[in-house]
C-alpha cells in the first residue's frame, strides 16, 4: 500500500481528465489550426475547454490563453506587464515567499533595470497586508503575490493587495499566483489584471496552464510563432493536456465546498494524531490542503526517504527546492532546526483520514526509534 499526501507537488490525473486526454490523442486528433473536419473538430473542443474553465473564473473566452504550465504563465505576466509598464516607473512588489518561477524571473527583471520590493512575511507565514500596500509607491507599475503558498498553505490578501495597487496607480498591473488556489478555494478576479494557472495540481496532465489577461489588457507575447492563442501565445495547442485540464477543473470546482470540509478533517486528523512534539509552520488562518510541520528530530530528507521505504509520500517543502533548504521557512525566520526538519503534508479530495491516521502512526515509530 502506497499513501500520497504530497498533492502540493503534482497529482494523480482524474479519471475524467485521462478519458479526455485520450479522446484527443486518439480520436480527435487534428490540429486545432487546421482547415480540414479533423482540425475544425480539435478546434471545437479547445473552444469547450476554454468555456469551462472561463465559466469557473466568470471570465470571457478571450481572457484566457492556455500555457504549458505556471511557471510559463507566469514568466508571461510578469515579463509582458512590466515592459509594458515601463515607461510608467520601474518599481515592481512582490514577497519574500513566492514561488521559484515568480521570483526568479523577478531577478532577471531585476538585471534589466527594475526596482523590486520584496515583502517579508510574519513568523507565522502570513503577509500583513498593511506591509504589502507600505510597500506600494506611485511609480510602482506591478506587483506579484500567490494566492495560497505553496510550503505553508498560508493564504495571501490578494484582493485587498490588488485593490489598493490600483488606488495609488491605476495603470499598475496585479498578477496573481493562482496555482495553488484554483479549484481549492474560490477564486475572486476583481481588481486582478493577469492571473496564473496549473493543471496538474488539481487532477490535470503534467506541462498544462493557463494565463488571464483582463479584457483590454495588451500584452506582448513571450513566444513568437504560428499566431496561435489570438497570437498572443505561439505554438500548437496540447490539446490533449487542455481537454484534460478542463475536465479535471470542471469536477473539482463543482465539489468545492465539500472538499474545503473535507481537506479541514483531515488536517484536524492529522494534527490530533501527531503524538511527538512538533512545530507547525503554517499561519492558523491558512488552507487546510497544505500543512507544514517540523518533528525536530531528524533532518526532513532523511523523514522523507524513511517514510518513502514506508510507502507514504510527503515533501520536505518544495517538490522544485530537492534538498535546498526552504527559502519561505528562512523568510519566516524560524529556528535552523524546524527548517531543517520541515515537512509538508498536502491533501486530495481522495485522500482518507485513515491514511492520515496511517502516516501519523508511521511518522511516530520514525520518531520514536532514532
Ligand atoms: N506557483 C506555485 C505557487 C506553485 O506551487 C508552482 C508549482 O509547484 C508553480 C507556480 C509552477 O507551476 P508549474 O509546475 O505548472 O510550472
């Protein structure tokens, strides 16, 4: 028996997600540019995808550019927004504990010239939103921050983040990180001009996303090619990974509320059943499908590698981090020895309490033996 609880990394693709993959990889093949039945018939079908994903989002088709993933998506948004901004100011925001793909195309925005503000977070993980709008300046032309974080589950004060860019520079641009949000909790797009997606975090195929662009929003694209996505985003369309995409969103956001319910026992199951001391490095107010603690006893590859032998699957933080010590926990400013035995446990709708109960009782005996 295997128990994977590190559903913050990837996921399992959904059955009604495989089943539509496989109907354009073996059925409904054409090349959604193509002139002929075969090609008009793919075209429909992108279409279909990107109407259920914008009925989700209550976004326009036009909205929505589909990706090979966040990290392209992202690298879009921010690339686009800020050169399209710049002869506006050059001071971009963001904080200390965003995703790899946001913050290191920050760097680079940093060597072309950009002034990059990064908020800190609280010890707990939170971003105080009174340090975020501190933090905005007139001649701040975007900001960046994630929807819930991807280590600690911490939710981030997006909306009121956005809202108050906008008061001090209308013509600013808010990206939200929305890959570890989407289809986990709802998702509000007011005042959000660029918003990021990723399928296979919620029951999707590997090297899938998507991009928002608010409606009036021109931007210029960062791969040139065929013209396909309203020329906006060149290169033929991964139908296959798109259908699959939208169907897996589809029945994740129809069972929203009850997979919220469930993702909050399961973490009360998990916390009830740790019976060794342990630090928990995820904000009270944080979502239920990540949680971050720190046995303090071994170091968390080590945890990891010994639970793996046991057949349960969990993460030492980031899947993308393997092995580098976590740079959201440093931000946070916790002691050496919680970061070094940092762990996440992240949760899917399929996931059991007696999986958890399961892990916690295998973490025990790892503890209680060294
Ligand atoms: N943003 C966040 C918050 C993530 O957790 C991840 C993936 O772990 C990404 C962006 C990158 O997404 P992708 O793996 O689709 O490139």
């Amino acid at each position: 028996m295997s128990v994977y609880l590190d559903n913050a990394a990837t996921t399992r693709v959904s059955d009604a997600a495989k089943d539509a993959a496989l109907k354009a990889m073996t059925e409904v093949y054409g090349n959604p540019s193509s002139l002929h039945a075969a090609g008009k018939a793919a075209r429909e079908l992108l279409q279909d995808a990107r109407r259920t994903l914008c009925d989700i989002l209550s976004a326009e088709e036009r909205e929505l550019y589909f990706t090979s993933g966040g990290t392209e998506s992202i690298n879009t948004a921010l690339f686009s927004a800020a050169f399209k901004n710049k002869h506006l100011g050059k001071h971009i925001v963001s904080s200390e504990i965003e995703h790899d793909a946001t913050l290191n195309t920050l760097k680079r925005l940093r060597e072309d010239g950009f002034e990059v503000t990064l908020v800190p977070p609280e010890r707990d993980g939170s971003v105080d939103i009174n340090k975020i709008k501190a933090a905005f300046r007139p001649d701040t032309v975007l900001a960046s921050f994630m929807g819930v974080c991807n280590e600690t589950g911490a939710l981030l004060p997006y909306g009121e983040a956005a809202a108050a860019l906008h008061k001090i520079n209308p013509r600013a641009l808010f990206h939200l990180d929305a890959v570890q949000l989407f289809c986990k909790l709802p998702l509000d797009l007011e005042n959000v001009d660029l918003c990021s997606f990723s399928a296979h975090k919620i029951g999707g195929v590997k090297g899938c996303g998507a991009l928002f662009v608010k409606k009036g929003l021109v931007l210029r694209p960062l791969l040139y090619g065929g013209g396909q996505e309203n020329g906006f985003r060149s290169g033929t369309e991964a139908l296959p990974a798109v259908l699959a995409f939208a169907a897996a969103a589809k029945n994740r956001h129809a069972a929203l509320g009850d997979n919220i319910t469930h993702f909050k026992d399961l973490k009360k199951t998990l916390l009830e059943n740790l019976d060794f001391p342990y630090a928990l490095n995820s904000p009270e107010s944080s979502s239920a499908h990540i949680v971050n603690i720190s046995p303090q006893k071994l170091r968390s590859e080590v945890l990891v590698r010994m639970l793996s032998d046991r057949g349960f699957f969990v993460s030492g933080g980031s899947a993308c981090s393997r092995g580098k010590s976590s740079h959201v926990l440093k931000a946070m400013r916790l002691p050496r020895e919680n970061i070094d035995a940092a762990l996440r446990v992240s949760f899917c709708p399929e996931n059991t309490k007696e999986e958890v109960t399961a892990f916690c009782r295998a973490l025990s005996e790892i503890i209680r033996q060294e």
